[in-house]
C-alpha cells in the first residue's frame, strides 16, 4: 500500500494547500495530513480548529485522513506506516528551505522519500499568511480559501 503524508501548519488550509491534497490523494493509497502542533509557534487558529476546517474541506477525498502532528516528520511519517513525504512547492524562495529538511530527512531516515509537487500557477503567491493578512483588513479571501475557512476567518477578523 502506498502511503504519504503531507504536513504543514495549516493556518488556516488554503486552496493552494488542498490543490496539492487533491493531487495528492491521486498519488498514494492513504495520504494522512498532519496538522503540526509547536509550542513555539503563535498560531491564528488552535489545532482542533485547524483540523476541523481540514477535514470539512477535504470531507470528499475519500482517502485522505487529517490528524495532528507533532514532533520530527520523519517519526510521524514512520509512524503511520508512510514511506513518503510530500511538499508542495511554491516560489524559489521555498527551495532552500525545503531542500535542507529534505536532506536532513533523508539522512535521519534514508528509507523515506521527500517528493515534491509544483503549485498550480494561480496558487504560487497564495499563502496563509496572505489570507490572514488579507483578512485583517477585511479584504475578500474568497478566492483563496474554502467557504468554511472564509466563514472562520471572518468570524475572527469581525
Ligand atoms: P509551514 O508554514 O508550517 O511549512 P504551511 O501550511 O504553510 O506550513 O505549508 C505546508 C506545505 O504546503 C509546504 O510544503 C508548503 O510549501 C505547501 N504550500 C503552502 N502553500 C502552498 C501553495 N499555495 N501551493 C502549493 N503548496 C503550498
């Protein structure tokens, strides 16, 4: 069974995010997305909340599987039996950073893969800091993200 996971902060999931869900799904048996959860990080949503606005989002993608995250990827890829890491790529700017992790996975664990999947041109500026960003000033985020996170997302930045 081929099994990936895709991890990321998610906060909150935009359609950038669930364009590389949605191709993802089409690549692995089982693709889990793990929602990272770091003490050291300020989020705008909790954990339960970003999980919650992943799996409506992702409510028809029959196997994909939303859970927390937390620790080294390599672990959590290993964990749930997953062979494959998958990383969407945006921008150059991602590149180097996705590069490192990518070199330090595969020494931490040479038997899992960092494969990565280009973004949709019309999604390679979207981010969810932009959305936030966008959001704080009462722009319209409805192109960026689903309705759910937009209904979310405005419920905060009333
Ligand atoms: P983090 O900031 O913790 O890395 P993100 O939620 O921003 O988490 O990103 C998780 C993954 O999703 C990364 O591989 C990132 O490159 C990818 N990603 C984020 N936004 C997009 C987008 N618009 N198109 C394609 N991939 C994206």
């Amino acid at each position: 069974m081929k099994i990936g996971i895709y991890t990321g902060s998610f906060d909150p999931v935009t359609n950038g995010h669930l364009d590389i869900i949605e191709r993802g799904s089409k690549m692995f048996d089982k693709l889990y997305i793990g929602v990272a959860i770091n003490v050291e990080k300020k989020y705008l949503f909790d954990a339960d909340e970003r999980v919650r606005l992943l799996k409506e989002a992702c409510k028809d993608y029959k196997n994909v599987i939303i859970v927390q995250s937390e620790g080294l990827s390599v672990e959590f890829a290993e964990s749930l039996g997953a062979n494959v890491i998958l990383r969407g790529l945006r921008v150059l700017t991602d590149f180097e950073y996705e590069l490192q992790m990518a070199s330090i996975n595969k020494s931490l664990n040479p038997n899992i893969e960092t494969i990565f999947m280009m973004t949709s041109t019309k999604y390679s500026f979207l981010s969810s800091s932009v959305v936030k960003e966008i959001a704080k000033f009462h722009g319209d985020i409805s192109k960026f993200v689903p309705p759910v996170v937009e209904t979310a997302v405005k419920k905060i930045f009333l």
